[in-house]
C-alpha cells in the first residue's frame, strides 16, 4: 500500500561478496563512478578499522584498516557506501522502494560488469526500520494503531509492574530461500528509567545468503521488500494508516 507519510528511521539496502571485487588502492572505474555519483554526488573516503573474530583464518586478529568510500545525497540523508567486498545504501528519507532499487541495482550491475567472472555473493539484505508515534499520554497504548497480537506480553507486563523499562521481542525465521528477522516493541531510549515515551519499534531485517545469479538479483530483492512490506501491513492498524494517509 501507498503512504503519503513513513515513519522510517532507516532503511538499508546491502550486498557483501565472498571475495574482493575491487581494489581500492585505485580510483573507481569511471562506469561504476558515473552510476553512483547519478544520485549521490557528494564523495568522501575514510579508513575504517576491522577487527577479526577468533574464527577468522588471518592469524595476525589485530584491528585491520580498509578504505571505504563514501557517497551522500546533497542533503545527506542518502549515503552510499562501497568498499573491497561490500556496498550498501542507506536512507534517512524514504522516497519509496522502486527509487531505493533502481539506484541500488544501477550500482551493483556496474560493479558486477567490471570482473569477467560472476562474483560470489555471500549476502544481500534488505531492512526497515520503523519508529512510531502515537498521541496519548499513556506510552504502553497502542489500541487501534497496532496489531493486539504483538501487545500482548506489553499489556501483561504493565499490569504485573508499573516499572516496565523495555519491552521488545526478537522473532527469526527461515524460509529456506531467505532469512527474515522481526523485532518489535518499545526499545525506550530513557532505559533504565521507567517507559515514558510513546514509541513503538517495527523492525524488519529480510535477506538471503549465499550465492544469488546476476540476473536473479532484482527479483530476490523484490521478493526480500515484498516479505517486509507484508508483515508491515499485518502489523499496524486503521489509526496508523490514516496517519501515514496525510501528508504532513
């Protein structure tokens, strides 16, 4: 369903590669250049440290550094981010999912069009973050905005303690193609003092891992969007759509 309004966070859009796909000691090719800088023309480069797990077959587990680039809508509120085995892009303004594909994939195929051999990915994710807010004074009321199904400990909760700090439930499932991760509830950014503000989290983190084909990449993401965009709508109710109906 379409919404004049979101009440997004975040929303990022992510593929990692099982090995090096460019080498950042050189500048960008120029195709790969031009397609990002089509929608994110602010450029920055910074090193970032890596710190290698136990399990990692490096033996030296002192932190790394690895170059990052970095690319910015002029107001900042879209980066897109690339490095030796990653890119990502990242929006704090949600223009909606056709506009975050198209330059996520223009991307992405110029980045794939530059080795003669398919690279391996290792995962593609997709996820959003939602921050809701509801008029009222009581922070642990959600009638009519969402799903009674997901208050149910919240509500349980409330009447046992009034000293309730956070309530979130992390729910993971595996769809065989693809992983889906659900978080939701009231996180409280005063925690460990008690709930006050009227905040509600829906989270959705839906991927794949492993190797996706080239040509296979578009629907993959579209099935990953369309899995979220579904639990979304089974989450919310009548008030929340209406809210996100008017443009404000």
């Amino acid at each position: 369903m379409k919404y004049m309004r979101n009440y997004l966070r975040s929303v990022i859009v992510r593929v990692d590669f099982l090995a090096p796909v460019l080498d950042m000691s050189k500048s960008l090719p120029e195709t790969l250049q031009n397609a990002i800088i089509r929608d994110f023309p602010v450029p920055e480069r910074q090193e970032i440290q890596v710190q290698f797990g136990p399990i990692s077959i490096v033996r030296d587990s002192s932190p790394r550094k690895t170059i990052m680039l970095d690319f910015y809508t002029g107001n900042r509120t879209g980066h897109l981010g690339i490095g030796t085995d990653f890119l990502f892009i990242e929006e704090s303004s949600y223009s909606g999912y056709d506009a975050l594909s198209h330059s996520f994939l223009s991307v992405l195929g110029e980045l794939l069009a530059l080795s003669s051999e398919q690279p391996a990915t290792r995962r593609l994710g997709l996820r959003y973050q939602n921050v809701i807010p509801a008029p009222g004074k009581n922070p642990l009321d959600w009638t009519g905005y969402i799903d009674s199904k997901l208050l149910l400990a919240i509500s349980h909760a409330s009447m046992s303690n009034p000293g309730l700090c956070r309530a979130m439930t992390y729910l993971e499932f595996n769809d065989s193609d693809a992983r889906f991760i659900f978080q939701y509830g009231i996180p409280n950014q005063d925690y460990p003092a008690p709930i006050r503000r009227k905040e509600f989290i829906l989270d959705f983190d839906s991927f794949v891992t492993g190797v996706v084909e080239r040509q296979q990449l578009p629907n993959t993401l579209n099935d990953l969007h369309s899995r979220v965009e579904t639990t979304f709508e089974t989450a919310i109710l009548a008030k929340l759509r209406k809210a996100m109906a008017r443009d404000e």
